[in-house]
C-alpha cells in the first residue's frame, strides 16, 4: 500500500476549498483514502499541471468540483494540491 504524504500546497489549497468539519472535507478524505487503497494512478485519473509546469495527476473528489493534484514516486503519493476543476 503506498505511503500519502501531504505536502504544504495541499494544506494551503485544502483548507481553504474544503474547511474541517464541512461535508466537502468529508468527501475529500474519501478521495484521499482511495489514493492509498486503489492503484495509483487509476484509469479515470488525468493528466494535469500545477503552475507553474509541474506534470502530476488530477482525481476528481466525488461530489464535488474538486481535483486532487498528485504525483507518484517509488512507494510514494504525494498529494500537491486541491482545486477547483
């Protein structure tokens, strides 16, 4: 199973897209759960960029308007960032 490491960017952009406790903060730590659960990548996972040109991956959060930036490296899913998509 590999290891999610939440980067500051994700805390940033998290914190203010899905505040604690909302029920968008819910369905975001579902999203997060399934990046450490399901093969990562997974097929309906996108190419995406994070400004200003860094290659990750976007999943979309179920519900939601919102899309998980990541990147994977070795054992590794690092979670980069939240935005509006």
């Amino acid at each position: 199973m590999p290891q999610l490491r939440l980067t500051p960017g994700y805390f940033r952009t998290a914190g203010r897209l899905a505040p604690v406790g909302s029920t968008t903060a819910v369905k975001l730590a579902r999203c997060l759960r399934s990046l450490q659960q399901e093969p990562v990548p997974g097929p309906d996972d996108a190419e995406d960029f994070l400004p200003p040109v860094k290659p990750c991956r976007a999943r979309r959060v179920v519900g939601t308007a919102l899309l998980v930036l990541f990147d994977r490296r070795a054992d590794d899913v690092f979670v980069l960032a939240v935005r509006v998509g």
